[in-house]
C-alpha cells in the first residue's frame, strides 16, 4: 500500500487531535503555528491534510513568521495546496493581527517619545518591500490627530514634498508633527538624503510655527531617532 494511501484528512484524525476542536477545547494558545495556519487552509487536498499544508508553507519561509507575514499573494499562491482563496484568507489574518498592534480603543495615543511613535508606526510600516514616508499630525498636547502616508517609492529611497507635510498639518490643526519613514534593508543609519530632508522639514516647520518633533527611521527590528540622537 503506498504512502499516500496511509495518509489521514483531519476528519480521520481523533476529535481531539483536530486543530478546530483542540481550539475549541484547549484554547487559542494550544494550537501550534501550522495548526493555527491549517485552519486558515481550511479542508487540505486529496494528497495533503491542511496540516502538511500549513507545515510546508512554514518551512517554504524558514518557520519564520515574520518572513511569512512579508510573503505577498503570489509567493502564497505558488505553495502546493493554496489556491487563491486561501491565500486571501491567510492575508486578511496578518493585516488583522497588524491592525490590532496600532488599535487604541478610541483612545489617542501619547506620542512624547520616539519610542511611542515607533511602537505606534511600526504595524503600519513593518514588512513592507519598498520604502514609505508618514506624517504623524499631533496635537498641543502630543496626542495623536491622525497619521498620513504621503509618499510609496523604491526599495532603497521615497520621494517627499515639503509642501504635502505642511499642508496635512495646516488641514489638521496639528501644532506638533513628526515624520517617519522605513528602511527595509533594516539598516537604521541615516543616510545623507535624510539629513537633507530633516533640515527642509524643520525649516517649513518653523515658517509655520509648527514644532517638529522628530524623524523616526523605522524597521522591523529597531528605529533611528533624530531627536534622541541630538540631531533635531
């Protein structure tokens, strides 16, 4: 008899053994990565159970859950057993999980520090392949207004109009601002590019008599921050 033969779906598994009951059962916190991942796969294929599924897209990216919240639809789709339904379903799942990380209950965030900045942007810019550049609108008194994204470039530079940051701020009624941008190389040195727009940001802010609070270069793993480091 071939192997394939001998191989169970989950709904030849013992009720227990089966990710949605042992969630059900055991709670959320029991399940390991590709039994959580397995119930987003749903039914698996006449080869495969959603678990063998679940745990070859996990070896696909190391077992690395950050290397797999950065995969994209097509490097989803191209794993045996996730078509596109799937695939949508398993990206849903991480933008609701990044969602959640800058969730605030109604409430607007204290900003006063690099560090709550960066924890506040990091969902939003986390993952991403290319380099994007935000505006984050404060009021008098560092709570948040809103934070806007202004511009989306290229892997190693974003193009950023002075003009736009300004105008966000003035539409806003925003006193404080502080501006933002990734590196996805994961570097946080600055490069002399960032320095350049640092010094036209302060200067435009203080022609508006707007307090420019810091420049943040955010990864994944750490930020750089222009004020803490005494360069603002």
């Amino acid at each position: 008899m071939s192997a394939t033969a001998l191989r169970l779906t989950i709904r030849q598994w013992a009720e227990e053994d089966r990710p949605s009951n042992k969630l059900r059962n055991l709670g959320v916190q029991s399940l390991t990565d590709a039994e959580l991942l397995a119930i987003l796969v749903g039914s698996g294929t006449m080869q495969h159970s959603a678990v063998d599924i679940a745990n070859h897209a996990l070896a696909t990216f190391d077992r690395d859950l950050c290397k797999l919240g950065r995969a994209d639809f097509d490097e989803l789709k191209a794993i045996e057993g996730i078509g596109t339904y799937t695939a949508c379903k398993i990206m849903a799942a991480i933008e609701l999980g990044r969602r959640r990380q800058s969730a605030h209950a109604g409430i607007a965030p204290d900003l006063s520090s690099a560090t709550a900045i960066y924890r506040y942007m990091l969902p939003k810019m986390q993952d991403l392949k290319t380099e994007e550049a935000h505006v984050v609108l404060m009021n008098q008194d560092r709570k948040l207004i809103r934070s806007v994204r202004i511009s989306q470039g290229g892997i190693t530079e974003t193009s950023v109009d002075v003009r736009i940051i300004i105008k966000q701020a003035v539409l806003c009624n925003a006193t404080i601002i502080a501006f933002c941008h990734n590196h996805p190389s994961g570097s946080i040195r600055p490069s002399k590019a960032d320095d350049n727009l640092t010094r036209s940001i302060k200067s435009a802010c203080d022609l508006m008599r707007i307090h420019f609070q810091d420049h943040v270069i955010v990864t994944d793993e750490a930020y750089y921050s222009y004020h803490e480091q005494g360069k603002l």
